[in-house]
C-alpha cells in the first residue's frame, strides 16, 4: 500500500479501500468499495469495525450512493434506501448515526451532491484522526502522573477489545495516550485482553501494538481481575460504542466485568472517547442502548493459523450446543474514574460531560 497506514483510504478513481480487519493480524489484506452495499456489507460482516471507522465508512458509503445514483440517473429514493441500508447496518455504534446524519445535513444544503458527499466524508475521517490526537493529548497527563509516582517504573495498563488505530482512522482512542507516551520516553506495557468472541484482541490490539514496537502481554479475558488483586495493573482504559448523558458506557461485552474488578482493587478505570460517541439524547444506559445480539457461530467456531499457514475456522464446542453472543454489555457512570475525551478529561455524569461540551447543556 503506498498510502500512509490508515484503516481507510480512497484510491486514485475515487473509489474507497479498507483493511479487511478479519483477516488480522496473520494477512494484510484490502478491500475497495465501490458501492453503498459493498460498504454496508463490510460494517455487517465486521471487515470494518470500531465505532468512528464505521462511522467514517457509513460516510463513503453515501458517497458511493450519491455516485452510483448519478451515473445511472437514478431517482433520489436509491439514496434513501442507502441512507436506510447504512443505517441499519449495525445497531450499537452511535458515530454511524453521527456520520450519516452530518452527511444528511451536508447534502440537504448542497446543490453539487457528488462534491459535497466526497468532501464531507473526507472531513469526517480528517476530523477523528485529530480528535483523537487530542485525546492522546488529554490521556498522556494521567500515564505521566503514574509514571511519575512509580520513579519510572513500567507503567501497567490494561485494556478491552480493541479501539486503537483499527478501530478508528490513525491515533486510535486508548491508543493515542499509550503512544505519545511511548514517544515521550515513557515505560508503558498493555495487558490485552484476547476478547471472545472475535478476540479483537489478541488480533487487533497486539497487531497494532507489535508494530508500533509497544511491550505487551495477552492474557485471556478472565485474567484481569488476578492481575489487578496482585498489583500487576496501574490503570484500566477502554474505548466506547456509545456513551449516555449520564456517563453509562457501552462497549464490547466483558468490559463491565474488568469495571467491577477495577472498582474493587481501586485501580483507575478510564474511558477514552471522541465526542461523536457521546450519545445526548438517552439516559439509562441499561433500559436505553440497544445491545446487538450476533451469530452464535462466532462463539462456536475460533479462527486462527494452521501449521501450514492457512487461516480456518474450528468448532470448540458440540456441534448441538446453542450458544448466547451480545456483542456489547454497559458499564454503570459510578464505576468509571472519568472519560478521555478531545476536549479535556472529565467526570462520567451530565456535568462533566457538559463542562466540556456546553453545547449539549
């Protein structure tokens, strides 16, 4: 790829390419869309994930609506049934409600449709990779604090799922710290959860991770709270899907778990999010956020390399078994020490939230 390292990138006759992040951490392998289904079907399948990157793909995806419908000299309700496709394409993540309403609002005072759509969508991606250098900004004061309180010492961090880089465009969220600490001269080493049922991971986390030359160790996901009770943990930080008004975070199923465990050995318990996962409108994490209900078979079947290189799926379990697979669970405000946001750092209730964001008072 001659492009810089991103997650996604448009080509060269204005067409969109991703990494298909299925395919970590063993190939590195991409994929072009060239219509509003192929990006509807990559957020479906998982060849995209993490909330801003599908909120940045939802965006070309109306792109490639808007130009699909204007070569074919189609009618404007194949735009709409794009709008609705990409809408439904997955439930949790509020940054795709975000992008495809800001790309809505872009088109509703646009006249050049085709040059509006490519230079919107190219705005969202600009915008999260700065915001979440920001983050990183706002983030690295804490990992320095505890860096500082240990004479040097390694820093232990422990995190959830993935929302580095992949999950994002470059920075990533809980990645953006870690980073600029490294750059800083920091010692830091992340325990990475492998995360079932997709193990984000131990495919995502430690790819990214391994090549941008950070110490780490993966554990599975029931390891945390041991590491926690003997002093192996400084500081726990997670990404989001989607945050409340009150603070309560959704983020991929087993993070309430390392919550709880943190909150027990009083160990910090950081959420790093851009603002687009703020989501102003809901309260009640629990009674609220609609919690996505995936395919048993990713909790039946593994991936991994064969001995002799193949990438195949193996079931771990009797065929019969019927298997239960949430994708995310919310984690209460009061267990979580504050959020990490591009603004600045602040408490998990409306209050914080609105010290830093006046516009949703």
């Amino acid at each position: 790829m001659s492009h810089k390292f991103r997650t996604i990138w448009t080509t060269e006759d204005r067409f969109v390419e991703v990494i298909d992040q299925r395919q970590l951490p063993h190939n590195l392998i991409t994929v072009k869309l060239q219509s509003y289904q192929e990006a509807e079907i990559a957020i479906k399948n998982m060849t995209v994930r993490g909330a801003p990157l599908i909120g940045a793909t939802a965006a070309y995806g109306v792109y490639l609506a808007v130009r699909e419908m204007l070569e074919k000299q189609l009618d404007a309700s194949f735009l709409e049934r794009a709008f609705e496709a990409l809408r439904n394409s997955r439930p949790t993540a509020v940054n795709l409600f975000w992008a495809l309403d800001k790309m809505r609002k872009a088109l509703d005072e646009s006249e050049d449709f085709l040059t509006t759509s490519w230079e919107e969508a190219g705005k969202i991606v600009e915008e999260d990779i700065e915001t979440c250098r920001l983050i990183g900004v706002h983030g690295l004061p804490i990992i320095e604090e505890i860096a500082k309180r240990k004479k040097g010492e390694v820093v232990n961090i422990l995190t959830h799922c993935n929302a580095g880089m992949l999950g994002c465009i470059e920075w990533g969220t809980i990645t953006s710290p870690i980073y600029q600490a490294k750059e800083k001269g920091i010692k830091v080493h992340v325990w990475v959860d492998e995360t079932r049922p997709r193990n984000q991971g131990s495919n995502l986390t430690a790819y990214e991770l391994t090549r941008h030359g950070i110490d780490h160790t993966l554990v599975v996901d029931n390891t945390g709270g041991h590491l926690m009770q003997h002093g192996m943990v400084d500081m726990v930080i997670v990404g989001t899907d989607r945050t409340t008004r009150n603070g309560d975070v959704a983020n991929k199923i087993g993070t309430y778990l390392k919550a709880l465990a943190a909150k027990d050995n009083e160990i910090p318990f950081y959420v790093a999010l851009p603002s687009t996962t703020l989501d102003m409108s809901i309260r009640d994490g629990l009674k609220e956020i609609p919690i996505e209900e995936r395919d048993q078979n990713e909790v039946k079947y593994i991936q991994g390399k064969r001995s002799d290189g193949q990438i195949d799926s193996v079931l771990i379990c009797p065929e019969t078994t019927k298997a239960s697979n949430y994708g995310f669970d919310v984690t209460p405000a009061r267990l979580v020490t504050a959020l990490i946001t591009e603004r600045g750092v602040c408490e998990a209730n409306e209050a914080g939230i609105v010290s830093l964001f006046p516009e949703y008072k």
